[in-house]
C-alpha cells in the first residue's frame, strides 16, 4: 500500500520559515518525481516545486528564490523549506508521487500551512 505523509505545516508570521516533509511508503522512492502542491482557499490546486529522481528541480515562479526543495532517498522523504513566507503561501501543502515509466500517481492527505501578516 502506497502512501504519502506530509508534516510540517503549521501557522507562522509573514516573514517566518517553515519546513514540510514528505515521508513515502510502498514504492520504490528513487523511481518516483515528488512534487509538492498546493491548494489556497478559493483557488486551484498549483505546483509549488518538483524534484524528479535525478535530482533535477523545478519552482513555479511566485516561490522561485524563497523555497527550496530536496530528497533523501535514504530516507524515503522529500522536503520544502519555505523561507520568507508571505500570506499569499497560506494553502493546505500537498505531496505527490509520480513513477517515472508508468506515470502512476498518489497523493498524501495535505498538511496546512497558515501564514498570518
């Protein structure tokens, strides 16, 4: 059984840091991009920042500079440090898996991150 946990979030000051983990079961880890995610009241889910087994990344461009993600494959585990939050980065945080031959998918349950100005 595959899963995704995310921890880490919490309610922090405009200007705070935070740092979310990813921790995955049931797939082989090293075979699999994570990405972190996000969801804002009233808006669409987005894409925050992905690392793809490699190690290769990508930001979307609002967090380009203030996030940084990483993996562990030793570990199981992927992690966003959020630096410099601002209120817009207030959203419930995401993971997801995505094997890279069959493309197959999971989700974790989301973790919420409140950032109060």
């Amino acid at each position: 059984q595959v899963q995704l946990v995310e921890s880490g979030g919490g309610l922090v000051q405009a200007g705070g840091s935070l740092r979310l983990s990813c921790t995955v079961s049931g797939l082989i880890f090293s075979n699999n991009a994570i990405g972190w995610y996000r969801r804002a009241p009233g808006k669409q889910r987005e894409s925050v920042a992905r690392i793809f087994s490699g190690g290769a990344t990508d930001y979307a461009d609002s967090v380009k500079g203030r996030f940084t993600i990483s993996r562990d494959n030793a570990k199981n585990a992927v992690y966003l440090q959020m630096n410099s939050l601002k209120p817009d980065d207030t959203a419930v945080y995401y993971c997801k898996s995505a094997e890279r031959w069959s493309g197959r998918e999971y989700w974790g349950q989301g973790t919420q991150v409140t950032v109060s100005s």
